[in-house]
C-alpha cells in the first residue's frame, strides 16, 4: 500500500504518531478491546525489535518459501511466533 495506510486518503504523509491517533479515534472500539497489559506479548515485541535490528526481519510467509517453526533466525536463536492472546472468538 506504499505510505496510503489502512488506504485513508488523509494519512498519506502522516507521522507513526497520527497515523495511531486516526487509528484510536477511527477505531474506538479496538481500541477498548486491546486495552490492558499483555507482558508475554510486549516480552517477544521487544525480542522481535532486536532480530529486527540486526538485520533479521520477521517473515510470517514469503512466496519462495515459509518457516513453520519460527519468524526470524540468527546465528544464535529463533524468533517463535508471537503468544496467543486471551481475546475469545466472536460471531461473525
């Protein structure tokens, strides 16, 4: 989508910082639902940001080919995938 996140024709040149106002004030209700302190989630976040910046970007699916095992592999460890949420199904 290049910069024309979530395709908001107002957003095109919009810093992280508004893009996460629109999303909130866009979004109310995701945003309630994700309210709260998830620390297993933020622990592999910031895992992940360290693969990441060393060079090792998560890949959850690429066309050549797919780990089903992990996101991001170095020299030392693997990237797992994220922990699940406590989020409960809902009807669609």
């Amino acid at each position: 989508m290049d910069n024309n996140y979530f395709d908001w024709k107002d957003a095109k040149h919009d810093t992280a910082r508004q893009l996460a106002a629109k999303f909130i004030e866009r979004f109310p209700e995701v945003v309630r639902e994700g309210f709260g302190f998830d620390w297993n989630y933020a622990g592999w976040y910031v895992e992940m940001l360290g693969f990441a910046e060393r060079g090792h970007f998560p890949v959850a699916y690429s066309w050549d080919h797919v780990e089903p095992n992990y996101l991001a592999k170095d020299d030392e460890r693997e990237l797992p995938f994220p922990p699940p949420g406590e989020a409960k199904p809902r009807d669609v």
